[in-house]
C-alpha cells in the first residue's frame, strides 16, 4: 500500500514537471493541447490513487487529511482546464491573438504551474512550500503577460512586484518560524518540518510566533488576494488568457489560503501566542466589503469576477478567521465550491469573450438568445456563485452566516451586508449580459466544447443539494483539526 | 573573541542598514546600481562572516552567490540595460530627501522594537542581526514606495531581498535547501525583470511606472 502512494505521490510532481519539459520541445501544437490534458489527467489519476494509498510522510513532503482534497481539487479543475484551454486556445491561433511559438511556452508553463502548486500542497517542510509558491508565482507571472499587449504587461509588472513583495514577506516570516522553533527542535531541517514543528509548537516562543504569522499572513495574503494588498488580482484576471484566469482564481488562491492555513494551526497550538482567528477574519471581512462595493462599477467581464474571486476569498478567510468546527466546515465547502464555481464561470467567460469579440459587458447583451448554451451556463454559473440556492456555494455561505450569527451576531451585519451587495450586483450585471436584446454584434456560432463547464456546474449543483456521507464525515474531520 | 566576533558581525550588518540609507537619495541612475552594488558587497561579507563565526561552510556559498551575482552580474547587467535603453539617468525623487530620511529613521527604530523584545530567548547573536535585517527589508519598502521608474523598483525589491538574506543566515543552521532557493530565486527573477524591461521598452519607450499606469482600465474608458 506504502509503495503505490509513494508512486502516486511522486507521480503528482514528476509528471507535470517532465511534461513541461517535454511541452518546450513539442512544435505543433495541437500535439501540445493534447499532451497537456493528457499530463493533467494523469496526475489527477495519481491524485485518486493517492486517497486510497496514502504514503507515509518524511521531512519534506507529507500527505495527510487536510492536502488530500485539496490535491484532488486541483488536480481535477486543473484537467478541465486544460480541456477548456485546447479549445481556448484554438480560437486564439485563428484569430491571430497568440502564434505557435507562444504556444509551446504557453503550456509549458500551464504545466510547471501545476508542478508548483501540487508541490505546494504536498510540502511538509516551511521552506519548502515557500519555494512552491514562489515558483508558481513567477510561472504565473510569465502567463499573465502572454499577450505581450500593454494592458497585459502592466498587469504582468503590477502582478510581479506586489506578488514578489508578497513572497519576500512571507520568506521573513518563515525564518521567524524556523527561529521559534530552533531552541526546542534543534537546528537544521527538522526545524522546518510542519508535522514536527506542530507537535511541538506549543513550547516556541509566543512573540516570535505572533511576529512571525503577521508576516506570513500579509505574505501569502497577498497571495490569496486578501485586501490591503489585492490590487494584482484584478489585472492578472483580466489581461491573461482566460485558462489562466480559471485556474488563478479556481486553484492559486485556494494554494496560498492553504499556507495561511498551516500556519494557523502552528498558532492555535500554542496557547500563550495571538489568537489568529481574529486578524483573518478582519481581513476577510474588509476583503468582502471592499470586492462588493468594487463590483458595482466594473465594465470588463473579467475583471467583475476577478472582484467576486476576493469577494469570496474574503469570505473563505473570514469563515477560517471565527474558527470552531462549523465555521471551518463551511470555509472548507465554500474553497470547494468557489473552486469550481469559479472555474466554471471563466470557461464561459473565455468562450463569450471569444464570440463576441469583447471583454467589455456594456457590448455583451441578449447571450441566452444568440448563444443558448453558453449563455445558460453563464446564468446557472453566476446564479450559483451569487449564492442562490440550490447550488453548493448557498449552502457554504448559509453555513458562514448561520455560524457567524450564533456566535458573534453584530459581526453577521457586515457579512450578509457585504454577501447581499455582491449578489445584486452580479445579478444586475448577469441581466443585462444574458437577456434583453441582442445587438446585432458579430454572433459566431462557437465550436468550444462546452462539458468542462457543465461538469463543473453539475458537481456544484449536486452538492448544492446532497453532499455524500463520507464527504461530510471527512470535512467534519479537518474542520476539527483545523481548531 | 567571542566579543570581537560579536562586534564585527554587527558593524556588518549595520553597515547594511546605512547603505540601505545611502540608497534612498540616490538622484542618478548608475550611483543607484554601484551603491546597491556595495550593499550585496557588504551583504557577501556579513554573511562570509557568519559563515565563519557559526562554522556553517555552506554559507560561503551564499556569500559567493550575493558577491557574484549581485554585487557584480547584476548592476553590470543593468548598466548596459540603462545604456541601450537610453534611459534617463536621473531619478525622481517622489517627496523629497529629507521626508525620506526620517521615515527611514523611523522604521528602524520601529524594528529594534519590535525585533529585541520578542527575540529574547533567540541567540544573542541571532537577535540583532535580525533588527538589523528588518530595518533592510522594510528601508527596502520605502525605496519601492517611494519611486516611480522600474529600475528604483528592482533596486529596492533586491535591497529588500538582500535584507532577507541577511535575516537567514543570521538564523543559526538554517537548512541549505531555503538558501539556495534564494539565491535562484534572485537568479529566476533577474530573467523575469530582464524580459520585462524590454517589453516595456518595446512598447512604452519608457520604464516610467507611470506610463504604464495609464493603461489601466480606469482611464482608458
């Protein structure tokens, strides 16, 4: 059993990594679209074998309650994507947007992405995850300013320093870690070894470890696009290819949540440090409130559901902040179901932007009459991350507010406040996209396949309304770890 | 000894935090890259000493990549790079010299006291170095907050990085692993901002930031 989830394990990393070697030789490439959803499907086989066979951890990488659905998440929305972007793609080629040569380096870095990220999640060891993330930083960078336009390499600069900025802070923090935990676990790496590091972390000093978390809170907040320091996320959003932006919004953010995650649980093992709950739930707020007032004037398609990706970033960290097994739950079901919500909603995005020939939302009218099926799809997307029932994310957020107001009912005032302007902005702006006249526009019909999307939607509606036994036990479990 | 190790391992790290100093009222282009130039020198001995002081030999090896690479790649890199790019070789200082100063004057006085009293069990040696890669790290923000053109914002994002450096090695027999990550992450994001300064120049004809921010969604409506 021990062996196979080593394989799986080392699967998960060795795959991406050699097929993003191996993407950089490929020339032609519709080759290249296939091997990369041949790669991302690999290592979402990998990751299910994974939940089976679970291998023992050692200093540097670990599988454990908590990273096993998340490696499944973002193994499963990362093949959809790539799914989603060999159709993507083809449009851009025809249209003259992107040429091959792009291309080659285009999934060359789709793939070293998903190396980072799942080396992210699989990492037992603080520098290491650090160094996972700041690769899938840069890689990310790369692909923001793929279309070379000036719009997108401001996006890629912006996106660059202030993710750079994030990262720098978030190494001063680690070293503030590794030295809380020097005097009582000794030098070298099983100082930086997270397992080894929360068995003890209740002897570190409690200053070290506030100062510390300040940083890798702001450091991977960033990251996760927490508020003060969002201004990256909308840009990157809009002016990369829209694969990009699915799986920006879908996995990388959930990826830097789940740092700050990890090093919550170091908090909330110490008794004598700072309640960290908080500080999150602080930001998270302020994050909520500040993306629902933004969304109201947004006119790029992209960029509104960039604000609705910190919207809910803010809501997920708020939920994790009030901590507690039911907060926690409800944060762990919302990653979920923002995840592929998410994800489903920028496939649509991608194709609309495509037929229409525009990001702009004023020239996007009547799309559930030119193009019924993306149209549609877009509906239930934006209906289901609006938070209507009786999709999954109604459910998470009716948990969030339902926790939140038998614990701390004047917290819940700005929480449903923040929820509702977000839910009537998206569907005033969804209204005008999806019905009312079309304007005559270029209406080509598309030639995307548009399943990606509709399993996505599928899962999120399931879920929305039966959420299987074991499902619910296993969630019931990490929120319990997660204190 | 022991003092004399002491002491000199603080002068180093100090030394650090003045030149940081000396990169706030920089007005011209190639001063700014030969001052930074001096800081990864300085950086190179402070951690060459540590290096020696903590009997870690595989922190030469961080030494060496900060003296190679950043104390002499990289300003040479970004010299020709301001000569092809015919850049302007003076810098705009957004706010003045003075206000500068004193926001730097107070942040580090806010990192001793924030770093001494919450080190106190920490290695001696550890603690101080600490304050003083603080001080680096958040004068390096100031460098990047207050400037306007892309080359002042790598300068200081690197200041910034090099007072990273500083704060690792400080911590007594961090693993080599973190180290050389840093070492090629600076290696990784000199190609990034490479590529960057000529796409910006291909497009812009300027590594003025604010040039750039013109194409943000606001005010291209």
């Amino acid at each position: 059993m021990n062996g196979l989830g080593l394989v799986a394990m080392s699967t998960l990393l060795a795959v991406p990594a050699g097929a993003a070697l191996l993407l950089v030789i490929v020339t032609n490439y519709q080759r290249g679209a296939r091997l990369n959803v041949g790669a991302a499907l690999l290592t979402l086989l990998a990751a299910a074998v994974l939940l089976q066979a679970r291998p023992e951890g050692n200093l540097y990488l670990r599988v454990d309650d908590f990273n096993i659905y998340l490696i499944l998440l973002n193994n499963l929305v990362s093949f959809t994507t790539s799914l989603f972007s060999a159709s993507y793609i083809a449009h851009e080629l025809e249209t003259g947007r992107l040429t091959p040569a792009y291309l080659r380096f285009y999934h060359a870095t789709y793939q070293a992405l998903l190396f980072a990220m799942n080396l992210a999640l699989l990492a037992n060891n603080i520098g290491l995850l650090w160094v996972a993330i700041e690769l899938a930083t840069l890689v990310t960078v790369l692909m923001v300013g793929l279309y070379r336009t000036p719009a997108a390499l401001e996006a890629a600069w912006k996106y660059f320093i202030l993710g750079s900025l994030g990262i720098a802070l978030a190494l001063f923090g680690t070293i503030l870690v590794y030295l809380a935990a020097q005097p009582v676990i000794g030098q070298g790496l099983p100082a930086m070894a997270w397992d080894r590091l929360l068995a003890k972390a209740a002897e570190f000093e409690p200053a070290l470890l506030n100062l510390a978390f300040v940083f890798l809170l702001l450091g991977y907040g960033t990251k996760a696009g927490l508020v003060p320091l969002h201004a990256w996320l909308p840009d990157a959003h809009a002016e990369g290819p829209t694969p990009i932006s699915a799986v920006l919004s879908g996995l990388l953010l959930n990826v830097a949540l789940y740092a700050v995650l990890r090093f919550k649980m170091l908090m909330s093992a110490n008794p004598a440090a700072l309640a960290p709950g908080p500080l999150m739930a602080g930001l998270g707020l302020l994050s909520l409130l500040f993306a629902g007032l933004m969304l109201y004037r947004r006119g790029d398609i992209k960029r509104l559901f960039a604000y609705s990706s910190i919207e809910h970033m803010g809501i997920i960290t708020f939920a994790f902040g009030m901590g507690g097994p039911l907060a926690n739950f409800a944060g762990l079901l919302h990653m979920t179901m923002h995840s592929l919500t998410k994800s489903a909603i920028f496939f649509a995005v991608g194709h609309i932007s495509q037929v229409k020939g525009t990001q702009r939302i004023s020239t996007i009218r009547g799309l559930t009459v030119t193009h019924p099926a993306l149209g549609w799809g877009l509906v239930l997307g934006v209906v289901a991350i609006a938070g209507m029932p009786p999709f999954g994310v109604f459910m998470s957020e009716f948990l969030v507010v339902s926790s939140t107001f038998a614990r701390y009912p004047l917290l819940a005032v700005p929480l449903v406040l923040g929820l509702l302007l977000a839910f009537g902005t998206l569907l005033w702006r969804l209204n005008g996209m999806a019905f009312g006249h079309p304007d005559g526009g270029p209406a080509a019909p598309i030639k995307a396949s548009l399943w990606p999307m509709r399993i996505h939607l599928a899962l999120v509606l399931i879920a929305g309304i039966w959420l299987p036994e074991p499902l619910v036990a296993w969630f019931h479990h990490v929120a319990i770890l997660l204190g | 000894m022991r003092g004399l190790a002491f002491d000199i391992a603080h002068f180093l790290a100090g030394g650090m935090v003045l030149v940081s100093f000396m990169l706030l009222y920089q007005d011209r282009v190639y001063a700014l890259l030969n001052i930074f130039a001096l800081h990864a020198l300085v950086l190179a001995l402070a951690v060459g000493w540590q290096a020696h002081t903590q009997e870690a030999p595989h922190l030469y090896i961080t030494a060496a990549v900060a003296l190679i690479f950043k104390a002499i790649v990289i300003p040479v890199v970004l010299r020709r790079i301001v000569q092809q790019l015919g850049i302007h070789r003076t810098l705009e200082v957004v706010g003045g010299v003075g206000r500068d100063m004193l926001a730097g004057t107070g942040l580090v006085a806010l990192s001793i006291l924030v770093m001494l009293p919450v080190t106190q069990g920490a290695d001696p040696l550890a603690r101080e170095d600490l304050a003083f890669a603080l001080a680096v790290v958040l004068l390096g923000l100031l460098l990047m907050v207050n400037r306007h053109n892309a080359i002042s914002l790598v300068i200081g994002f690197m200041s910034l990085e090099n007072g990273l450096i500083l704060a690792a090695a400080g911590a007594r027999g961090m693993p080599l692993a973190v180290e050389i990550s840093v070492a090629f992450s600076i290696l990784i994001a000199l190609i990034v901002i490479g590529v960057f300064l000529f796409r910006i120049r291909e497009r812009f004809d300027s590594v003025d930031m604010q040039a750039m921010d013109a194409f943000r969604e606001g005010r291209r409506k």
